[in-house]
C-alpha cells in the first residue's frame, strides 16, 4: 500500500494513454511550421488552457517548466534579478521547500535580505509578522500555500491582499495544494505560482509558473526563445500533455476526492491518537490538505518506523525526502517549536484518489504494533515515566 503521495504519485493510466501518440507518432517539434509541429504546438496550447482553467488564470499566464523547483527558481530569482534596483528584500516562512530555502539561501549570498517568519505551534504564520516585516526594500513575498510535511495551509488570501497594498509581488509554492484543493489566482491575490505534475498522478519533470499578466522576470534558461522567451528550450510535449489531462482529472473530481480523502485522515487521525499513548498530531488541526497527516511519537526514530511499517507493506515517510536521507532534524517540525527527541519520531501519510479502500484498522495496528516493538527497545521510553509532565507539558 502506497501511502507517500506527497513524494511522488504513480501516473494515471488515461494519463498515460493521452501522453503516449507525442512520444511516437506526434513527436513534431512544436516551434516548427510543417503539419506535424502544428499538432505538438496545439497539444502544448490545450495543455496551457487546462492548467489555467483549473486555476483560473488565462492562457497566456502559464510558463510550462521542469517541475515544481525550477518553477519556485524562476518564480524567485526571476523577481529578484528584475527589482534588484527597486529594493534587496524578501519575506518567507520557515517552512518552506528546499526548492524555494535554498534559492533564498542563494540570493542572500549575492546581498539580498531576506525574514523568515515563524509558524508557531499550528504551522500557520501570523499575519501581524507579516506587517511588521514589510520594509520599504520588500520586493517579494514567497510563502508555500501548503507545507509538504505537515500538509497545513497558509492564509495566501490575505498574505496577497496585504503584499497588494503595498505594491509587493506575492509568489506561492503550490505544489502540494495543486489538485488537492481550489485554487483561484485572482480571488486569492496570487502574482506567481508554482506547480508540479508528478504530485497529482501526472508524469515526473513537468511543471508550470503563472505569471499574472505584466509582471516581468528575467528568466533563467536563455536560448531558443521558447514560451515567450521566459523558458527556452524544446518543450516536453508529451509531458505537459499528460500534465495537462492530469489537472484536468484532479479538478474535475476534487470535491469528491477531498471529500472521501478527508474522511479516511480523520478516521486515521482518531485511531492513532485515541490507540497509541503520546501520540501527537503535527501542525493545525483543520487548516491542512485533505490528503496528508503527520503525527509524532514520543521515544521512537521516525526512520526505524518507517522500515518497520515497510516490512508490513505500508509505505509511508518521515516527511520530506531530503532529511529522510540526511537524518538531519526536520526544520519545518524544528519551527513548529518541539523538542529536538520530539522530531525524529515523526510520521506522514499521503493519500492519493486511488488510496480510497483499503483498511484503515490493519494499517493502525500496524503503527501502534511497530511503536511499541521500538519503544521497547528504545533507551528514551519507560512507561513509569510521565513525559508530558517532565518536558513541562502538565
Ligand atoms: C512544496 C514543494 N515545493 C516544490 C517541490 C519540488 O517539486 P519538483 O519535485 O517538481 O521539482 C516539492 C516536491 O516535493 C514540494 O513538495
């Protein structure tokens, strides 16, 4: 049972069927004249329509890409390098994807500033932060609409509301919330967004940006001109095709799907935490995506479980899968200010539409089963122990 959507999503099989005449038959170069480019070329344009439909932006506001990365890249330096005269200074969150992290890391190398706000307890930042960091250099806001540990969401509405009056660019990783959950780029304020294919059961290295119409950036790939002289290079016609059919099946069944997805988080979140002792839900209890929950144990190493739950054929993860790797300490746990022990023993879960039957009671019994077999080897656990009481929470 494969329970890590939010690393990657097996592709749909439509998607696949829809996808396959472009990598043999219809493999025309899109920028070409002759009848077989043409038909790339109107592929590529159906592809754009959907995306932009399904966000409510118009055709000419997607820039297809590599994926969700190369999108918050362009999205971010694209800014930075086209303002660099109006102002040096950038507002984020602690929380954000490498992606975007390090991109900021980068710019700050090269004497731009930038704030991380904090996200507190629920994993949501405040917006009175967000006021009293605004300076007259801010040229950017980037802030994620939904973490991809935690699955919480971020105000964007009002993060864009407030970047708008005053005359600041407001940019959202949406790679985990794409398909997942509405999204409208001009109720919700949104100049730039990005998002990724392989999240929502499309195939791997396509993305797309949305630039809202007259903002400007300096793109990052130089060459043949290629969407608008904003992304050079061949397109990935049959990628973006399958990307394309993708979103439209995730938005046309979204209701339906958050619906049943939710249900079943709900139905895991009370069984964990009602069965396993110090058990613990990470990030906000109602501001979260339909499909994801992460919950930490206390006393356990999140990598040990997850091999544990392996064996027992569940595929679940720690949360992101770069400190997966590393076994670094989780900075978006870290900000959600807990215990440095507190966050190694995390969980997430990610469902996917396909994920809508399965059984749910064997899958708990196979965590609290897994729990306990460490926590008996583990030197940090001792029933006599009240935990709560000795890290000061009672
Ligand atoms: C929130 C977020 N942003 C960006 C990315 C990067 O997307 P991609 O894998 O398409 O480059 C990911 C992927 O995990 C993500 O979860």
């Amino acid at each position: 049972m494969y329970l890590d959507n939010s690393a990657t999503t097996k592709i749909n099989d439509e998607v696949l069927k829809e996808m396959m005449p472009y990598l043999k038959e219809d493999f025309g170069n899109p920028s070409t004249l002759y009848s077989l480019g043409r038909e790339s070329k109107k592929a590529l344009e159906e592809s754009r329509q959907r995306i932009a439909t399904s966000i409510n932006a118009k055709k000419d506001e997607i820039i297809f890409t590599s994926g969700g990365s190369e999108s918050d890249n362009l999205a971010i330096k694209g800014i930075a390098f086209k303002l660099r005269k109006k102002g040096n200074h950038i507002i984020t969150s602690e929380i954000e994807h490498p992606a975007v992290k390090e991109t900021l890391f980068f710019l700050e190398s090269l004497d731009f500033k930038v704030t991380y706000l904090p996200v507190y307890e629920n994993g949501i930042i405040k917006i009175e932060d967000l006021k009293q960091a605004i300076t007259p250099d801010t040229i950017l806001i980037s802030i994620m609409h939904a973490n991809n540990e935690i699955g919480t969401l971020q105000p964007i509405e009002e993060i864009g509301k407030i970047a708008h009056e005053n005359g600041i660019i407001f940019h959202t990783d949406a790679v985990q919330s794409f398909g997942k959950v509405k999204i409208d780029v001009e109720k919700q304020n949104i100049d730039l967004l990005s998002v990724s294919s392989h999240k929502i059961n499309g195939p791997k290295g396509v993305g797309a940006l949305y630039i809202k119409k007259g903002i400007r950036l300096v793109p990052l790939i130089h060459g043949g001109g290629q969407e608008r002289g904003i992304r050079s290079g061949t397109e990935n016609v049959a990628g973006i095709v399958g990307f394309g059919k993708a979103t439209e099946m995730a938005y046309l069944k979204l209701d339906e799907h958050a619906e049943k997805l939710s249900q079943i988080r709900d139905e895991i979140i009370e069984k964990v935490l009602g069965r396993i002792p110090e058990s613990y839900l990470n990030g906000d209890a109602h501001e979260r995506l339909p499909n994801v929950v992460n919950f930490r144990f206390k006393a356990i190493e999140g990598e040990s479980l997850i091999l544990l739950l392996d064996s027992k054929g569940y595929q679940t993860s720690t949360g992101s899968a770069c400190s997966s790797k590393t076994l670094e300490a989780s900075p978006v746990l870290t900000a959600l200010g807990l215990d440095p022990v507190d966050v190694h023993g995390s969980l997430r879960i990610s469902l996917a539409p396909e994920n809508d039957d399965f059984d749910i009671d064997d899958f708990v019994d196979s965590i609290a089963q897994s729990v306990e077999r460490l926590r008996k080897m583990s030197p940090l656990w001792n029933k006599d122990i009240d935990y709560d009481a000795v890290v000061g929470r009672k």
